[in-house]
C-alpha cells in the first residue's frame, strides 16, 4: 500500500491508515489544498470547477468526497460521474469553469485511485503549482465557507456526447469517409469508461464494434495498462472476428493502443506515429513526444518537412514544449495523442478518428500500414526502488558512465547511442526506476535493457 504525492497530483491505494494510502481523510484534504489554492491562483469569488470519474470501484466514494469538501469550501461543482480525462479537459473551457478534477488512477491496478488536477484551460498544472497545493495540503491551512456560502453541485452527463461532437468538428475528420469504409472493430474498455465512449463514437462513424470488457463496473479482466502481455483476448477476437483492428484504450481513454488485422499489436509507440503521418500529410508543421518516445516519430515528421523535438516525461512539459514549438500534433509514446485543434491533453477519442481517417484514406490492412513505418522495437524494463537505494547517485553514475555519448538530463539519463537509446528515469506514479531502450530489433532492444539493468545493480550494490 502506497500514498504518492506529487506535482501531478496525489496517487494512492485504498484503504490502510491516513498519510500512506489514499483514504477518505487523504481525499479531503488534498481535494481542500486544491480548493485553497484555486481560490488564490484565480482571485475571484465565485468559483467553478468540473469533476469526472473513471469507473473503478472507489471511484464514486471518491468523488462524493471531492465533491463535498469543494462544496464546503465554497465552491460550485459541474458533475459529470462517469466520464474520461479527455472529456473533463474540453469540459473545463466550454463552461467557463476555473478548474477541474479527475478522479482515475489512469493504468495503475484497480486498488489504485488519484485527483488528477487541472488549471482554467483544462491543461495539466505546472511543476510550481503542484508544489504550491503539496505545500498547503501539508500545512492544512483550511478555512472553508459559512452555511450561506456553500457551493452548489449540478449533474450534468452530456458531455460525452458533447466530447464526441467536438471530434467529428474536427478540420482533418469526416464522418462520410469513414463510413463508406465500412469498419469492423473490436474495442477491449478494460470495464472503464471507455467501454461507454469508444463504442459510441465508432457507432457513430458508421463502425460495426464488437466489445470486450466494456462493461464499466471497475472490475479490470486485465492488467489495464495497454501492453502486448495483457492484451492475449482482444489480440484472438481480432482474427476470429476478422476485424480490420482492435482498440484498446485504459480506464480514463487518454491513451490508446491498436492490434493489427493479424492479431499482433500494432505498437503503442505507433499510435503517436500513425496519427502524426496523417495530420503531417495534410498540414505541414512540427511534431513533439516525450524522451521515452520511438525515434519513429521524428523519421515520419522529418519525412513530411517538419522540426521533431523531444521533452522531458510528463503531458504538462509534452505541452509546453508543443506550445514553444508551434507543434500541430505530439504527445506520448505510450498511446498518448495531443492534437491541438481540440484541446492540449492526450485524447483516445482524438487519436481513433485520426487513425480511422489515415485507414480509410489509404485502403488496404493495418499490417500493411505498420509494415510502411521506420521499424523500431522497445523494451520498458523498471527496477523497484527500496528506500536505501540512490537513485540521484545512480543515475548520475550512470550519465559519467556514458559521458562520451549523446546524453540528455532534463529528465532522468537519456543517452543516445548511434543505433539504439536508453532512458532511465524515477517514475512520477510508482516507487520504480523505468529502464526504456530502443533499437532494430527486440533482442538487441531486450539485451541493452538487461545490460543496463545489470550495471545499475552493481552500482547501487544489489
């Protein structure tokens, strides 16, 4: 059991004592230091700020607390329940309000949940105001509202349907394309939310969809991090079905992964790059992912006249980074896409349209798509931290190590060899230290991954 505090938010299992997990108490008072701090940062009275939820099991218990101690504080709460990270962002600026909540623990196991915090844009708060709300949850300076003051609460579940809208508006997206294709899709919600949304969105296009696991109860089937290893269902009912793909999206649908027509995953990493081919292909501009991103995306950028450059992990610094770049599409390697015409957040429902639009363009299978790709092979390794480790001592072992080689330290050790990288970075969300390699092929991707591994356990003495 385990309570991370962070810039990003606060992450915890349910249940156990109050200050190392995520209980009711730990609910309230970072839910109040939100509040608190809201109420300083936009320096007004009336305040306003959506909440949304992925559908894992404490996710209601959760909100009812956030909801009523934002109530308590005075502020007034657009309700949205079950809903997507993706739709609580476009939601914050279509009601003009200050802020917003979601409550997931995005592909962390079911036992996990987190408030995930977002500014007056729907935009991911920065390093300083993460700090800020950390500071006053642990100073537990609360003053909340006289009866007469308290704030209002209104349901509202449109938004989904609203979300969807938005994406059919979409310049680079039309619904008639995309039916005269006439798809057949399996789509794995992993008993989430986007077991609602990803099905409703292909119906609409016109998309035959087969389901799996898209009954949102917050009983996961599977590990719902989207990886080959817990994707053994969706990856047979792919061919059994003879489905042109699958889509599998985790509990809050801000990444998606695809499987092929042949049952094989189509890459994670390349649900950034498909996506990016097609919206490169129609308007020229730059590109920008995470430094634990497949050089596959700069190949394609560079191939369509464009400027690919990587920032440090996480969507707030994925995002200022596209923002300084005058980026036109970027995200995250891990089947994060942030297509700014909607909205600077990763967005599945985004990325599903893109991808539906670059299928029904080019005709032919998804396999064949993939085969088209520069072809690069991932290994994402990670070393559980104890305590006594170092780990600010190893990775600067590490990058003296390497000293001779390309290397980046805006974000943990990345160091660029001349056919492969490595990326070693402290996990935001789990006691871990993440081992990224990638290179021509899975043994020589697998094998640099476990070479690393073995020269941090002998500096760190383990």
């Amino acid at each position: 059991m385990t309570l991370i505090k962070s810039i990003s938010g606060i992450r915890g299992t349910i249940g156990g004592e109050s200050g190392d997990n995520l209980t009711p108490i730990d609910a309230v008072k970072f839910a109040a230091a939100y509040g608190i701090w809201l109420k300083g940062y936009s320096k007004k009275d009336d305040l306003k700020v959506v909440i949304g939820r992925d559908a894992r099991i404490s996710g209601e218990m959760i909100q009812n607390l956030v909801v009523s101690t934002l109530v308590g504080l005075g502020v007034d709460v657009i309700d949205l329940d079950l809903s997507t990270t993706p739709t609580v962002e476009i939601a914050v600026p279509l009601e003009k309000a200050d802020g917003g909540i979601i409550l997931t623990a995005s592909h962390n196991p079911k036992q996990w949940n987190a408030l995930k915090l977002l500014n007056e844009k729907g935009e991911f708060l920065d390093a300083a105001q993460g700090a800020k709300i950390l500071e006053i949850a642990e100073s537990e300076d609360f003053v909340f509202a006289d009866v007469d003051d308290l704030g209002d609460v209104t349901k509202n579940d449109a938004y989904i349907d609203i979300h969807i809208d938005e994406v059919l508006n979409l310049s680079l997206v039309d619904a008639d394309t995309i039916r005269k294709a006439k798809f057949k899709v399996v789509v794995d919600g992993v008993n989430s939310t986007g077991g609602i949304v990803i099905p409703k969105l292909l119906e609409t296009l016109g998309v035959e969809v087969v389901k799996l696991y898209c009954d949102p109860n917050g009983h996961f089937p599977h590990n719902p991090e989207p990886l080959k290893e817990h994707l053994g269902d969706i990856c047979e009912l792919v061919v059994k079905e003879k489905a042109d793909f699958g889509i599998v999206v985790d509990p809050d649908v801000d990444r998606l992964a695809f499987i092929s027509n042949d049952g094989e995953m189509f890459g994670e990493e390349y649900t950034l790059v498909a996506c990016a081919d097609y919206v490169l292909g129609k308007t020229k501009g730059n590109t920008v992912s995470n430094l634990s991103s497949s050089r596959a995306l700069r190949d394609i950028t560079e191939k369509h006249g464009g400027t690919y450059e990587a920032a440090a992990v996480g969507e707030v610094n994925v995002v200022t980074k596209m923002k300084a770049n005058k980026a036109i599409i970027g995200g995250e390697g891990n089947g994060g896409i942030i297509y700014p015409e909607s909205h600077y957040g990763r967005d599945a429902l985004v990325g599903t349209a893109l991808f539906l639009m670059l299928m029904a363009e080019k005709g032919g299978t998804v396999k064949e798509l993939r085969d088209s790709y520069p072809s690069y092979f991932m290994s994402k390794k990670k070393i559980q931290l104890t305590p006594e480790l170092d780990v600010d001592g190893i990775l600067k072992a590490m990058a003296d190590k390497y000293s001779e080689e390309e290397i980046s330290t805006i974000d943990g050790v990345k160091v660029d060899f001349a056919e492969n990288w490595v990326h070693l970075r402290k996990s935001n969300t789990e006691p871990i230290i993440r081992i990224y390699t990638e290179a021509k092929s899975q043994n020589e991707a697998d094998g640099l991954a476990d070479r690393i591994i073995g020269e941090i356990k002998s500096i760190a003495g383990i």
